[in-house]
C-alpha cells in the first residue's frame, strides 16, 4: 500500500479494477487506521452519493476516487477532505471542456500560457482534479459546478492556487490543497478544510448538508 500524510491528512492507494468495489477496499483500510472491527465502521452515502462516516466523535471524514487503474482514498479527522485522481491521458477537447464548465479567467489563461496541446491537457487536468476535490470536500460533487470556484492555472509539479470561491464553500483561505503524482501517468490532488461542511448530527435530520453559517467570518 502506497500512503502519504499531508497535515491532518492521511491518504493511501492501490491498484484498481475497473468495476471493483472501493468501498470494500476503504472500508478495509479505514477500519485499520481507526483500530476498530469492519462491523463497527459506520458508513453511509447522503443524499449526494457522499460517503459519511458515522459512529465515531470528532467529525472524522472520508472520500475517495478512481481512476484508469488506481484508487485513492482520503481520511482526516476534524476537516472535511475531498479527493479526486485522474488518470492523464489526451483530452483533445479540454478547451471547449474549459469554455463550458470552468471561469471564463481560467479558460484565458490555459488558452493564452499552454505551450502545446501536452501542456493544455496537463495543466487543465490540475484544474479539474482541484476543483473536483473541494467540490467533494464539501459534498454536492461536480453539480455544484466547476465555474463556482477560481484558481490559478499552473505548470507541471504545482499545486493550483484558490483564488475565489462561491460562499457556500467558506473563504478561499479557509482551505488546504495539495496537488502530487502518486504513479506515473496520474495526477492526484486532495482538498481540505476545517471549516464546518460536514452535517452536525450524523443522525440529523434527513441527513441533509449543513454549512455552518454561524462560523461565517
Ligand atoms: C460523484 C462524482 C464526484 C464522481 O466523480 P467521478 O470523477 O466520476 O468519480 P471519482 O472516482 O472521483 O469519485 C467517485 C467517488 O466519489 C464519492 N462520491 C460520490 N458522490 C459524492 C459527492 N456528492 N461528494 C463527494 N464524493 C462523492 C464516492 O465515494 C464515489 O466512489 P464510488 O464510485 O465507489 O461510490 C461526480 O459524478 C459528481 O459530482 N456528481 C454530482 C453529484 C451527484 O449527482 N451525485 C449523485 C446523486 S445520488
């Protein structure tokens, strides 16, 4: 098992098959790291498909992503942490892709810094895998929408910048990303925040998403 721990952050992967359950190889994990029995790992999916972990104090969290032949997996304990990973390959449409979903800012500077069409794809897969990771962090995924979060569009090696953020998502300052290679050919990026976007009551009602308004600053 490959791992890396970054902050309050601990994050493993492993090889993948198309169609294999990662819940079952998370769950196996999980219940490693926590000490605890698999039959005592309490995990359920909200009304956005989001994993939440329940049955144990202190807002642990959970995500996970798969792609091509890797999966990865996130676990923290008070944060909400969101994980994507993509497997890099040609993505001869990755400007209309921008054009359609990201900032009209962000499609100007890949269209205006790329240097050739390698260098567009691999700097708008930072972009999606950045994005993608806060928009699971905070739990209504992609629907939520790629154009409600700015960042920084960024060369190989680096870890995109949030610049500006829809407010449901807290302040741009309030989260942690961190952009790395976990095999060759796959970028991986993992967001986090301690800003309260994790339900207050796992048992709440309907398990709804509560954003904390009262921590607002
Ligand atoms: C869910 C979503 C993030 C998956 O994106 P993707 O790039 O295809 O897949 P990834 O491999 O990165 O992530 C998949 C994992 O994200 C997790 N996930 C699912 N919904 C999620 C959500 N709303 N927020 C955060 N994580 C979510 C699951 O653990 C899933 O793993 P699984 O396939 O083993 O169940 C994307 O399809 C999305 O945002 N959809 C909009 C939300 C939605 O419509 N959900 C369905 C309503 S029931």
């Amino acid at each position: 098992m490959n791992t890396l721990r970054i902050g309050p952050v601990e994050c493993a992967w492993w090889p993948y098959r198309r169609g294999e359950n990662a819940q079952t190889r998370v769950r196996q994990w999980l219940a490693e790291a926590l000490g605890i029995a698999q039959s005592a790992l309490i995990l359920r999916r909200d009304p956005y498909g989001r994993p939440r972990l329940d049955g144990k104090p202190g807002g642990h969290d959970v995500n996970w992503s798969h792609s091509g032949e890797w999966l990865i997996a996130a676990y923290v304990v008070g944060a909400a942490v969101g994980i994507d990973i993509e497997w890099l390959r040609p993505r001869p449409k990755a400007l209309a892709l921008a054009q359609r979903f990201f900032v009209a800012e962000e499609t100007a500077a890949l269209a205006a810094e790329v240097a050739d069409a390698q260098d567009l794809e691999q700097r708008f897969t930072r972009l999606w895998c950045a994005k993608e990771a806060v928009l699971k962090a905070h739990g209504r995924g992609l629907s939520f929408g790629l154009d409600k979060l700015r960042f920084t569009v960024v060369e190989e090696d680096r870890t995109p910048q949030l610049l500006a953020c829809d407010s449901a998502l807290g302040l741009p300052e309030d989260w942690r990303i961190h952009a790395w290679t976990p095999v060759p050919g796959y970028l991986a990026t993992v967001a986090w925040t301690e800003r309260n976007l994790v339900p207050r009551s796992a048992a709440g009602a309907g398990n709804v998403l509560a954003i904390d308004q009262t921590s607002a600053r």
